[in-house]
C-alpha cells in the first residue's frame, strides 16, 4: 500500500486520539496534513500539530485560534524546532474548508450533525471518507448518498458498521437476507421503565464496556445510539430497516453480523477496541499490522446474545418510524436528541425526558419527502428541519 495523506476532523476527541495512534505505529503508510477541532484545549491540538508535522489546523471556535496559534509556537520550540508557517483556519466552516482539500483520506471523527459540512466537502473532493461521524449520514442521508462518487467511498468506522462491511466480503450483496447490529445494552441493560426513571448523569456516563466521549456514552445508555446505527446501515448498505435486527451483546466482541440467504450468519469478534475499525477505515480495502489483541482462544469463554427490550428503551423503533415517515424526519430525531442530551448532562432533565421528548418532536414533524436519489432534498430542507427541531425541543423541555 502506498503512502496515503489524511486529514484527521476533531482529532482532539476519541476517534482523534485514537487514529495518530494507529498512524504514529504505521508511519511508512501514513502522512497528516491537517488536523481540526473545536478548540476547547489548544494545548492537546497544538501538540498534535507539532508531533505530526501538520500543514493545516483548523479551529471552530474563533475565539480559540490566538490561542491554538500560541501554543503551536509554544510546542514548536519545546521540540526545538523552527516554527514554519502553520496554516490556521478558523471559525463555524473551518472544518468544512479543510475537508475539501484533496487528499487521500479524511476521517470525520467529529461528534454531532456539524460534521454534516466536513462530510459532504470530503465526498465533494473525491477524498476517501472514512465516517465516524454518523450523524452527518443520518442527517445529511440522500444528500451524502448523492454526493458519493465512487461505491467504495465512503469507509464506516463505527465497529457496528465496519463489522458488517467485513462480513459482506464473504458473499454478493443480492444474497443478504439481513443484517444484525450488536448493543452492548449500556449500563442499564435489563432494567426496567421504572428503574430507570432516577438514573443520573454519572450513572448514565459509566459505560460497561466502551470508553467513548460523553454524548456517544450517553446515546448509547437510551439506546439512541443503536437507532442512529440503524439509519447508518440502511444507508451505507441500501437494506431496508425492516431487514436490520437489532440484539443485545454484552460482551461486545461479535460487532455486528450479516445474515445471507443459504442461512449461513457471518461475524465479526474481536475484543472491544476502536482501533480496529479506525485503522481499516484509514487502509481500506487494505489491513495493518497489529492494530489490536485478538480474542484469547486458550481460555473458557461465552458470548450471550438477547432480544432488544424495545418497551423501556424505545429509541430504535422510534429510528425506524424516522426512516419510513420523510427525508428529514432523520435530521429530526438526532437534533432533538442531541438538545435533550445536553440537557439531561446539565441536570436540566432526567434520563426518560430525552427519548420521550424525541418522540414528542418526531411526531409534530411535518416532514419533506424527496427522491431517492436525494434530487428532490435540499441541504437548506434539511437545515431548516433541524433547526425547527432544535427550537421545538427547547420549547417542550421548558415546559417540563
């Protein structure tokens, strides 16, 4: 495989931190040219952007970028190396200008329907997008589909859907019967409506066995997370939503499966790490090194799978109802969402108000249907959705 140039969106985060660790142990295959973030801790960018050498730093916040440039300077010396001219983009589209330069690979790990802009600039581009930013797809849905130039271009890095890509290699795609997504089930797996009525922010933050970042942990203890998933596979796959299953896995080992026709199930297990699908969605259809353990085969061990209990945790049914109503029903649940989540972290709401307001806003949606190949969808429907989906949301939880 040939050296490839990258551009890491919010690099700072999860994903971020995650992918210069698989770059920085594979440097003969990788080069990054530019990085982007929100700006929050200029001290962590501006380290990355001095230990790789970037050309490009991108910064959301305007007000951060004095002080991202600061500490660029600050690193640079540290190193002691010569500060060379960094690039410095910053404000709302910074990330969006930066995924628009051609290069071989942009990860798009930023977090929330914002990187909606950086995703269709990337595909715009011709770039290779390897996605952890779900909500672009689910929000963005006939847009991104429409914006996607070649069938390979888009590479999940969420492990559901890297998982499923995987498994699709071992047959034709006319021969899927369906695809099973895997849930951890969260913290409060088992639990009943009731129990979960008290359920705080801490409670809801500790993960049994994934370490993401707040909202991410969040969406995944409503099960939101798994419903958004679920938008994601029907459109990178073109499966139906009534043909995705979705069970409960605690282990979190088999990531997801696919079901094909003959009845043969084909998984994919390996122990919980994101570096796995990070580094496949940088080397795709290629595979490094080393990335992660494998499974231990040379002790006892058991992997249970369970039905979804979708009466206490009502998000996925309620994806499916997104999905089967209009094109920006989509864009609809994951902005409510998202609004209901900051509430709920800052203690505004409890844990049940965030999929049962969901549910109310999704309801009260008109809704714009468009055609299948996202012509009759325009990027201005789908932001006028959200944002009356942002203001419905707060109107309903302040009469809460």
């Amino acid at each position: 495989m040939n050296q490839r140039s990258v551009l890491l969106l919010g690099s700072t985060g999860s994903i971020g931190t995650q992918a210069i660790d698989v770059i920085g142990r594979n440097p003969d295959r990788f080069t990054v040219t530019g990085i982007s973030a929100g700006g929050a801790d200029p001290v962590a960018l501006a380290r990355q952007a001095v230990a790789l050498g970037v050309q490009t730093v991108a910064v959301a916040d305007a007000d951060a970028a004095p002080a991202v440039f600061a500490e660029i300077a600050r690193a640079s010396a540290a190193a002691g190396l010569r500060q060379v001219g960094v690039e410095l983009l910053a404000g709302p589209q910074a990330a969006t200008e930066l995924a628009g330069r051609q290069v071989d690979v942009v990860l798009n790990g930023i977090t929330g329907s914002v990187g909606l802009g950086p995703t269709l600039a990337a595909l715009g581009a011709g770039s290779t997008l390897a996605l952890a930013n779900k909500e672009s797809l689910v929000v963005g849905g006939r847009l991104v589909k429409a914006a996607q130039q070649r069938p390979d271009q888009i590479v999940p890095v969420d492990s559901e859907h890297s998982a499923i890509a995987q498994s699709l290699r071992s047959g034709r795609r006319s021969e899927v019967r369906r695809l099973i997504l895997t849930a951890s089930g969260g913290p409060f797996r088992g639990w009943s409506r009731d129990d979960v009525k008290a359920v705080r922010p801490e409670q809801a933050l500790a993960h049994p066995t994934w370490s993401m970042g707040p909202v991410v942990t969040v969406n995944s203890a409503t099960l939101m997370n798994k419903g958004l998933e679920l938008i994601e596979a029907h459109l990178l796959f073109d499966v139906p939503v009534e043909d995705i299953t979705v069970v409960v896995h605690p282990q979190s080992v088999v990531h997801s499966m696919v079901e094909f026709t003959d009845g043969a199930t084909i998984a994919q297990a390996s122990p919980p790490d994101m570096r796995l699908p990070i580094a496949l969605g940088l080397s795709w259809p290629d595979r490094l090194p080393d990335v992660a353990p494998g499974c231990d085969w040379s002790s006892a061990t058991a992997w249970t799978f369970e039905p979804l209990d979708e009466e206490t945790f009502r998000a996925v049914g309620l994806a499916r109802h997104a999905v089967s109503t209009s094109a920006t029903h989509p864009a609809v649940y994951n902005a409510a969402n998202e609004e209901c989540v900051a509430a709920f972290l800052a203690g505004r709401i409890g844990f049940l108000d965030i999929v049962d307001t969901v549910e109310r806003v999704l309801l009260e949606h008109d809704g714009a249907r468009a055609s299948g190949d996202g012509g009759g969808l325009s990027l201005e429907d789908v932001l006028a959705a959200e944002s009356w989906a942002r203001a419905r949301t707060h109107e309903v939880l302040a009469r809460r």
